[in-house]
C-alpha cells in the first residue's frame, strides 16, 4: 500500500476529514454529537508510513502479531501508544481494522 492509498482509503469513511497537523494530513472523525473527534492517524507521505493513535495494549497486541507493519513510534508519544504503520507491508484488511480501533479511541463514530 502506498501513502496515497492510504489516504483514498481514510477518506472514504464516513466523517472523516483531513487537516494540515505539523506539515502531515491528520484524520479525525465526528462524535456522537457530531463534533470533530480528536485526530485518531497522521500520515507521513515522504516516510511512507502512518501513525495511528492506540493504547499502549492495543500497541503491544498488533506489533506482538504483526513486528514489521506495527511498531512504535521512538518517543514519549509512541510510549503512549502512538504506533507507527508501515504502509509497504500493511494489507487493507489490517489498516481497516487499525483505523477503526484508533477512531473508537478517538471518540469517532463510524
């Protein structure tokens, strides 16, 4: 997958919007209200990568299934659950699910 997949598929949700986030297309969602959700993924086109934001558990379960698609971002944020996504080896099925776990957490609603 590339990054310009990534993104077409990000955008195809429901709700989801794209805003400049320190020079990266952040994704955020609408809530229940129908307010702008907190950003739940960043893209970084050159890198070819996206960052997703999990809990630390939801970190650990897909790097501990999948080491060289997910992995955490090295700083305090990807101590957090930050996690990077390698687009080159992620399949859409996982990018999916991925995404619907950092939307739940962003308070989005699908």
């Amino acid at each position: 997958m590339t990054s310009a997949t990534a993104r077409d598929l990000v955008l195809s949700l429901e709700g989801v919007t794209e805003h400049d986030h320190f020079g990266k297309g952040a994704y955020r969602g609408r809530t229940a209200k129908g307010k702008p959700s907190k950003i739940f993924m960043t893209l970084w086109i050159e890198e070819q990568r996206a960052v997703l934001m999990l809990t630390v558990e939801q970190q650990a379960d897909l790097h501990g299934r999948h080491p060289k698609v997910f992995f955490p971002v090295p700083n305090k944020w990807g101590e957090h659950g930050a996690t990077f996504v390698e687009l080159s080896a992620v399949t859409e099925k996982m990018l999916r699910e991925a995404i619907a776990i950092a939307q739940e957490n962003a308070g989005a609603v699908s």
